[in-house]
C-alpha cells in the first residue's frame, strides 16, 4: 500500500539523518497516515481512507467531510474520492450568492 494521504496528497520526503560529525545518511520522512472513518451526510453512507492527520484536522476545520470535498482540489485527492466529489456535488442543494453592489 502507497504511503501517500488519500485527501490532501502528501507523500513521503527525501533527506538525511546528520550526525554530529556531520556524517549524512540517507531517510524518508514518512506522512504521520491514519486509517479513519469518514461519514457523508449527502449520500449517507461512510467510508474507510487513508489520512494523514494535517488531513483530518483540514475536515475538521470545515466542519464536515461533504464541506471539505467540495472545497478541495482534485489534484490532490485519489481516484476514488474524485468519484465520491463529483456525487456529492450533484447530490448538493444549490447555494446562490448574490454579487449585487449597492450603489
């Protein structure tokens, strides 16, 4: 299994260990990955991902998991969660915001 963060798209980093006679080693700093258990509202139903814990603290944030992904950018989601946005946006009452200036 990938060690990439199924709502944000961290993935691993690349440095070294240095020591105190300034020998580089190399190492992979890891994404601090979680399995957590989401529930959509819109669609009622809950799923299992694969977060990392920057990523579950950005849905707590905005309150709930069908706000986050519509905010999100798809980019940084996985193909299975690019699926489940585009049901909830489709699934989502729409929301109009007036734009009027007043003069």
């Amino acid at each position: 299994m990938s060690k990439k963060c199924e709502l944000t798209g961290k993935i691993p980093m690349y440095g070294h260990n240095v020591s105190h006679a300034n020998n580089k080693t190399h190492r992979r700093f890891l994404p601090n990955l979680k399995k957590v258990k989401f529930t959509s509202e819109l669609l009622k139903r809950s799923l299992k991902l694969r977060v990392s814990v920057a990523g579950v603290r950005s849905v707590d944030k905005k309150g709930s998991f069908d706000e986050f992904l519509k905010t999100v950018k798809n980019k940084n989601l996985s193909a299975r969660l690019k699926k489940l946005k585009k049901s909830i946006l489709i699934k989502s009452p729409f929301k109009k915001t007036s734009t009027a200036k007043s003069v």
